[in-house]
C-alpha cells in the first residue's frame, strides 16, 4: 500500500524494469504517491 510505506520508513517504491531505449533491466523509482490518478493531463490543441 502506497500510503502505509512513507509511516514505515520504506519510503518510494522501486522497480526494476526492462528499458527498451537502454536495451538493459533499470531501477524505475516511484515519483509521486498518487501515481497521477488524481490528476488532469493537459488537452493536445
């Protein structure tokens, strides 16, 4: 659970991912707690 991990000290969720650009396995660190869920992506005009 996202929010139980900053009270236990864990603090972000890390994880390791394929990269195809790199073509090698990196560390993909979580930025934000929301995870964007809760947010309004900008239109394209």
């Amino acid at each position: 659970n996202t929010q139980n991990r900053t009270t236990k000290g864990q603090g972000k969720l890390t994880l390791k991912k394929y990269d195809p650009i790199a073509r090698k396995h990196a560390t993909y660190t979580e930025t934000k707690k929301n995870l964007g869920r809760n947010e309004v992506k900008a239109r394209k005009s």
